[in-house]
C-alpha cells in the first residue's frame, strides 16, 4: 500500500503554536520534506524531533515532488513543512498536493497557523468574503493586470510584502485602488506583533520617516457594493440604449436577457427598452 503525505503547518513566530498532533507526526513519519532544512532543524531540535529530512522548495519542486510520490509509492509516509505557517498556501507545496493525487496517495493537512488568516482575524475588516494574493508578482505587466483586477475587487484582500518594496506596493495601490482602510500587520505571534489599522494614504505618509521592518501582511478593505452600483449607473447613463445593450451581447447574452439587464440597469419596466428599440 502507498503511503501518505501531511501537511504540517508550523508556527509564525511563537513556538507555542505548534500543535502536539503536528509533533506527533514529524515524530513518525518517514521522512520530512522541508523549504529549508537550516531553519527547520531549529524546530526539529526544539521539539527533539529525529526524523530524517530532504529539502523541497520553489526551485526543486518539481523533480523533488516526483522523487517524495515515489517515496510515499513505496509504502513510506512523508509530512512536508514551510520555514513557518501552512504548506501550499502561497507555497510549491501546491505541487507536491496536485502530484499525490494524480498519484492516488492520500493527502491529510493538520490545521495550525497561517499569517493570511490571523491578519484578517485582527484586521477589523470585513471577514465574510476575502481574497488571498500573497505578493503580487514582479513582472510589471502581470502585476498591473493584477493590480487592475483588484481595482473592482468588493472583498477584503490580503497581500503579503517585505520590508524594502513596502512604499512601493502602498503608492501603486493607492494610483489603482485610491484611499482604503487597510490594517498593517507585522511580527504576527511573536514579542513585537504589530496591528495597525489605517489608510493607505496615512500608511504612506508614516513610512516617509520611518523605515518598514519585519513582514509585513496588508489587509485592504475592498471596494462596497453600493458604490460598485453607484459607477455601473453612472457608466449606463452615459450611454445610449444601443451601446448598451451591444455591451451585453458582446459578453455573450442573446438579445432577451440583454434587454432585460439594459432594463435592470436603468431602473425601468423592461417593455420600454422593448418599445424605444422596436421604434428605431
């Protein structure tokens, strides 16, 4: 029979939120597939934890994750761990998941923590619907369509960034998405944990004198659905009947719903949409 893979989360600072069910498991597995074994026998010693490990990180994730299905094909269990919180979260781990169950091994996840949801929890922004984009990417072109996407985004968003790109990040978010609440987050867990609810406008103008340290996790407050009303209105107002129903039969609506939407829009019985473009 194949054996199994764990993902194991471990802490984001505070060794106390190891959980004893993750210990348990490093203790029997197999085999520990680490981000960086340097940072993970600190943990592994701490908790005085023998098990043997193998690197697995962005740049082997690949080759490494069909070397540990053919590991766990023969009969072997394997717990995969990050430097800190939930593997395959924002992680290659999502890769070593994918292979397993293209692979028919089963995969079982131990909850602990995770930096993108104790920053929401603390963040007094809304928690019912979110969006998690960990850092956005570094290709300028990818980033702006991002950027753009997140533009209309009415949840609240997460985003992580380091130190150094922090006042850069603020300023194209504040070209893009304008003046939000946004809670700052920092050393989550640990001695110094930092919670900051503010704007993106008083976020950069704080950082103008004083220099961004540690991780930081950005909790942005998303655009309302009133206002995302509020500008489809004034869009449609600007537009004529015929342009506006184009618009929903060029997103592939057949001329009844897009009448009925055109109508929805402006807020009048569907009959006079039906009425002015029998008269053209």
């Amino acid at each position: 029979m194949s054996g199994m893979l764990y993902l194991c989360a471990t802490p984001i600072g505070n060794l106390g939120d190891m959980t004893p069910r993750v210990i348990e498991t490093l203790r029997s597995v197999d085999l520990i597939a680490a981000e960086d074994t340097r940072n993970s026998i600190k943990l592994l010693n701490h908790f005085e934890i023998k098990t043997s490990m193998t690197s697995y990180h962005e740049y082997n994730k690949v080759e490494k994750a069909d070397y540990l299905v053919g590991v766990m094909q023969q009969g072997k269990n394997v717990a995969l761990i990050t430097d800190a919180g939930t593997p395959a979260i924002s992680d290659p781990g999502e890769v070593l998941v994918a292979k397993c169950h293209e692979a028919g091994i089963a995969v079982t996840s131990l909850p602990g923590a995770a930096a993108c949801i104790t920053a929401l929890t603390l963040s007094g922004l809304g928690t019912r619907r979110f969006c998690f984009e960990a850092f956005l990417p570094a290709d300028k072109k990818e980033r702006a369509e991002i950027l753009e996407e997140l533009r209309e985004e009415s949840r609240t968003m997460i985003l992580y960034e380091a130190p150094h790109h922090l006042v850069r990040t603020l300023g194209e978010l504040r070209e893009t998405l304008g003046n939000r609440r946004l809670t700052l987050c920092r050393e989550l867990t640990k001695k110094f944990e930092t919670v900051l609810p503010t704007t993106i406008e008083e976020a950069l103008d704080m950082y103008e004198s004083e220099e961004p340290r540690g991780e930081y996790v950005l909790v942005l407050e998303g655009k309302s659905l009133e206002r995302k009303r509020q500008e489809r209105q004034a869009s449609w107002e600007n537009m004529s009947i015929e342009e506006h129903m184009a618009y929903y039969e060029k997103e592939g609506m057949d001329s009844k719903s897009a009448m009925k939407q055109v109508a929805k829009d402006r807020g009048v019985p569907k009959r006079e949409i039906y009425q002015y473009l029998l008269s053209k």
